[in-house]
C-alpha cells in the first residue's frame, strides 16, 4: 500500500512574546497576502516597518491571552487525532504539521514526511475557505520547499471544504450549543459570523472567500434548529491599505441600532483558538459592544481538539486518498 503523507496547513502564531515581532514581519512580508508594488524587497521592508511599528501593541494583546498563543498545541492534537482517524479506517498516512509563519514550517514538514517514506503529499489546509492569502500562500511554499529540497513526489492540494457536510456538521453543532445554552433569547437571535478580513485588492483578483464565507454561513443558519438573524462582519483588519467590509464592530453597531442587546458570535474562517479568537472576539469586540448597549454577549466554542475534529478532517481528507 502507498503511504500518503499529509500536511496540515496553518498561519502559525507567536509561542512566547519574543516571537512576536518575527512572527508579524513575516505576515506583512508575504506577497500573497499583503499584495503591494514593488516586488519582494518592498515586501520585506514592509514587514520590518509594519513589526516595528506594531509589535509593541501585537505583544500587549498576546500578554493578555498569556503571553503567546496556543494554536500550535492545537494543531498538533488536531493531527493527531486525524492520523489516528485515518489510520482506523485502514489508510497508511503521516500527518505532519506545516505553519506557515512560525515553526514547525513547511520545511519541518516536507523533511518529516520525507524521512517517513511517503509516495505522495495531501495539503489539507487548516482553512475552510480558499483565499491565495491563506490556502494559495500555503500551497505555493509547499511547491517551493519540496523543489528545493528535491523531493519529487505527487502533490495534491484540498483547496477549499467551506461546504463539506462534515465540516457543516461539526460548525454547525457549535452553533446550536450557545443557542441551547441561552435558548431563552435563541429564536430571532442576532448572530455574527466573524470572519478573518482580506484586502480589496485580492478579492477584485477574483479570490472567492468572500463568496465561499457567505456560502458557509448560509448553509449553517440553514441547519439551525432556531430562526436566526446572521449576519457576516471582517476582523483583523490592519495596515495602511483597504479591506473588505463590513467590519465586524460594524455590524456590531447595526444590531445594536436595531434594538438587540443580545449577540451570539461564531468565529466561522477558524477552526481554533488563537489570538483572533482570545483577544479580539473575547475582549475587543466584547467590550465594543457593551459600550452600545449590547449587555449580552456569547461566542461558541471553536472546534479546537473536541474529539469529531478527527473524524470530520478524515472525511474531508479521505476523498483525495
């Protein structure tokens, strides 16, 4: 039998507060998802500029979510619990995990899985919707590592899974668990749907997030057992170009106005926690919406290491095997 090896894919994130300038520089030097003219030694200069303007700031947020972000400690359970999934079902796999701006990277990955004789490569991005940003950044390194490391095997990318059943599944379970919890202001509820932004200038590319987002929320208030009012708002919103709207504390305001002082939030780009989810959601945008009256506010849970994360990953995966 062949041996597959995976890659799960992921941005990565700061381990501890000295990491944190790297880590933004890296961000805001890559191309594919800070496009700016110029070429890469612009883009390098760009991320030195935007690490050293900013860090001060990125390293107060991490030092309020305890001083770096655990999203490597999550993904490293959620390939395991896929590996063991997968293995169960009979499949031959190694599951190697590949951040994206942080280590373990994509060449800690590809020498992983070249070591443990793997035929061929799955790219299973941790991301549900496909942006070059994410998906694309991740797939064009992985082409660029195994070349110039010399490993010559098939590559297959998963480029999106936005609207797997599985994946709907699992979100929308989530969902309904911080409904059920507050069933008594569940139906009519105002939910938003926050998700990670993305510049203007990828999306008039023709780059389909928005669209497969949209889709994904969609199909999730679709499969709610209560009558929701979702809405979609974009976070994580920086730097000196222009980002796709509306802006979360937008929409944020527009329930506000219309009367809710009640809002559910589902974090519904990620499948776990990291600083998006423990600073912004939890504390910037909670204490946005007690300014404006919104006294109720609750998030659901992310999918993070909960145990059907390795079966809903196998089915995603298991097609391209």
């Amino acid at each position: 039998m062949a041996r597959t090896g995976i890659v799960l894919a992921q941005l990565g994130g700061p381990r501890d507060l000295q990491e944190v300038e790297p880590f933004v520089r890296a961000i805001f030097a890559d191309p594919d998802l800070v496009p700016i003219p110029g070429g890469p030694p612009v883009s390098r200069f760009f991320g030195w500029l935007v690490a050293k303007l900013r860090g001060p700031i990125v390293r107060r947020n991490y030092r309020l979510i305890g001083g770096g972000s655990p999203i490597l400690e999550i993904t490293d359970a959620q390939a395991r619990l896929l590996e063991d999934e997968l293995r169960l079902r009979g499949h031959d796999v190694v599951v190697a995990v590949a951040m994206r701006y942080t280590r373990p990277d994509t060449y800690d990955a590809v020498r992983i899985l070249r070591r443990a004789g793997v035929d061929r490569i799955v790219l299973l991005p941790l991301y549900p919707q496909y942006s070059t940003a994410t998906t694309g950044s991740s797939a064009h390194e992985l082409t660029r590592v195994m070349a110039e490391l010399g490993f010559e095997v098939p590559l297959t990318t998963i480029e999106a899974w936005h609207d797997h059943p599985a994946y709907l599944e699992v979100q929308t379970r989530l969902v309904t668990e911080m409904l059920e919890a507050h069933r008594e202001d569940a139906d009519g509820a105002a939910v938003l749907f926050s998700a990670h932004g993305l510049p203007e200038r990828i999306v008039a590319k023709g780059d389909p997030y928005p669209k497969q987002t949209e889709e994904t929320v969609r199909l999730v208030v679709e499969r709610l057992p209560f009558r929701v009012d979702g809405r979609i708002g974009y976070q994580s919103r920086t730097g000196p170009i222009a980002w796709i709207g509306p802006g979360t504390e937008d929409v944020l305001e527009d329930f506000a106005r219309e009367g809710h002082d009640t809002v559910f939030m589902v974090a519904i780009s990620f499948v776990s926690d990291h600083i998006e989810t423990l600073y912004e959601v939890d504390m910037l945008f909670r204490d946005a919406a007690k300014k404006i009256g919104i006294v109720n506010y609750h998030r659901s849970e992310m999918m993070n290491d909960r145990p059907e994360v390795g079966p809903m990953l196998a089915d995603i995966a298991e097609e391209y095997l």
